[in-house]
C-alpha cells in the first residue's frame, strides 16, 4: 500500500546517502577564491569541471542533525539514518562474495606515488574495475585509515566500503562511467562518472542516471584516505523516478551514456 511505498522511499533514500553521497537538498556549494555561494545543481553537468569547483573538492559538514551512532562499522550522523540503515540486504553479516573474496586485502601498499601516477592508477582501475558501484576496488592505492564520508554516514576501512557498495548496487544492472579523473590539488584527484542502474534495497528500484563528483584526498604517504561523493541532482528527483514513473515526464531527462 501506500505507507508500504513511503516507508521503502525512505529507506531507500537513506542507503543511496550512506553510499552516493544524497543529503536530500536542492543546492550545492559553489567556490570562489573569496566566499563560498549556493546555486541550484545542472541537471547533466557532463561538460563542467571535475568536481563542479574550480581548485578542487569542497566539503562542507550539515548542522543541526541528531547525533547518531556507530553499527556495522558505520558512525551515522544522525539517528533517522541510523534506524534505516538496517535495511540493506546482508548489512550486518558478511557474505561469500567470489569476486571481493578473491582480492588481496593484505597486499602491499603502493605508497610513495605522485599524485598525478595516483591519479593515473585510479583513473585505469576504475575504467577496468568500476569499483564505486561494484566494490573491486585496488586495495594497495587506499590507507589502513581510509574513511568514506557524506551528509549521512562515515565508514572507516577500504573493504567495509568495497562490500557495501556491492551489495547495494544489483551487480546485474548497475553501471558506472568515468567522465573525468584528474589531480584537483597537490593532495586531492578529482573524478565525475556517471551511475545508473538499481539499488538492492527493499524491492529494489531504478537509479535515475546522473552524475556522481568524488573527492579522493591523497595522505603524505601517497596513498587515498578518504573519499567524499556529491551530486548532480537532488534526492527527491531519484525517488520520484524511481516511485512515481507517471511523473518522470515532468522531469528534466536522465544523463545520456558516455560516449
């Protein structure tokens, strides 16, 4: 029924946060060399810069939310995304998994590295491995200290974040592309990609296709400590698309392929 459907847009919205970086809002920080601004976010920003801010990543921390809590190797930062963070599929056992199995979780760090052989290393492996929504990450490029940060959540270790991005995309349909990788700053690489596909959570529902910014900060050591996602569209616009097919026609386009 309806409260069934609602219930399910909720959760949904907070497990796509906890992973791509939804805080739910309508604007996005814009940087300039004097002040930060707000602007409404470009439906399909395929041609802007990596990022959407010149110079490089922004972040900027919400106020006003319920403190939250840590499980399964999740601190949330507020306790809404807490309670309906449960309900993604296998969230508090670790399943067999062939392909995350099969990585080298143990293998030696490739410290050392400038940051633009980091960016190279990144830019390849993603094109090859697609690991934000598959999780077959390189785990030699990331620190033992690597955290995963957005609005909603902050997850601390590489293959935490590896299992439960995989987990949350449907392996079948999901599907990411690189747009942009590039150094954004003398310790920070910038990637745009775009996601499509569905997420496994409750029924299960269709991504609308937009564009995903990642922040990758770069440690002394030369290897990736944390990463942060924004977005190009806002929460409400996917879970209309996803819940309300009748009203997508009322909706800018989804993203093109990358060709």
């Amino acid at each position: 029924g309806m409260a069934s459907r609602i219930f399910w847009v909720l959760a949904a919205s907070a497990e796509v946060a906890a992973f791509t970086g939804l805080p739910g809002g309508l604007v996005s920080p814009r940087h300039t060399a004097s002040h930060i601004s707000f602007s409404v976010r470009p439906t399909c920003p395929i041609d802007s810069r990596v990022g959407g801010v010149p110079g490089g990543g922004l972040r900027c921390m919400p106020n006003g939310q319920e403190e939250g809590g840590k499980k399964d190797g999740l601190e949330y930062r507020d306790a809404l995304s807490e309670v309906l963070g449960s309900f993604l599929p296998g969230k508090n056992k670790r399943d067999g998994n062939p392909t995350l199995d099969a990585i080298e979780w143990d293998k030696a760090k490739a410290t050392g590295l400038s940051i633009d052989a980091m960016a190279a290393r990144i830019d390849a492996g993603l094109r090859e491995r697609s690991w934000f929504v598959t999780g077959d990450v390189l785990p030699e490029l990331f620190s033992a200290d690597f955290e995963f940060r957005d609005p909603n959540v902050e997850l601390r270790g590489i293959e935490e974040y590896s299992r439960g991005v995989n987990k949350l995309f449907n392996q079948e349909t999901s599907k990411m592309q690189v747009i942009e990788c590039e150094v954004a700053s003398q310790d920070s690489i910038g990637v745009k990609w775009r996601l499509a596909g569905d997420v496994n959570v409750g029924p299960g529902f269709e991504i609308k296709p937009y564009v995903v910014f990642t922040d990758l900060e770069v440690g002394p050591d030369g290897l990736i400590v944390s990463q942060e996602d924004r977005f190009s569209i806002p929460a409400w616009e996917i879970l209309v698309w996803a819940f309300l097919p009748f009203l997508r026609s009322f909706l800018p386009p989804p993203c093109p392929p990358v060709e």
